[in-house]
C-alpha cells in the first residue's frame, strides 16, 4: 500500500508532463500539415527541374 503513496503521484506527474508537451507542440505548429510530409516521398521531383550541367574536363585540350 505504501508504493501507491509514491507510484500515484509519479504517474500524475508523467501524464501531467505528457499533456504539456503536446498542448505545446500544438502551439507551437507542430501538428498543423500531417499530409503533406507522407505524400512528399511519393512526389516525382527530379523531374521538375533540370539537373545542373557538371563542367567535365575537355579531353581534346590536353591533346597539343
């Protein structure tokens, strides 16, 4: 019986910290888009922008 008089109140403050910290991930913006990031990895990307043209050493200079 006297575990309860220190487990109860351990379990309040865990709960209680567990509440906080999702009232504050609310404020704070954290749980706004829950789409968006599970649908990012389906998108097709590479094919919307070009890639950039890598600069490759000209062969025929070295050739004298």
């Amino acid at each position: 019986m006297s575990v309860l008089y220190l487990a109860l109140p351990v379990a309040l403050l865990i709960a209680l910290g567990a509440v906080a910290a999702f009232i504050w991930s609310v404020r704070d913006g954290q749980l706004d888009d829950l789409e968006t990031p599970a649908l990012r990895i389906l998108r097709d990307d590479a094919t919307d922008e070009p890639r950039p043209k890598q600069d490759t050493p000209d062969s025929s200079a070295d050739s004298i």
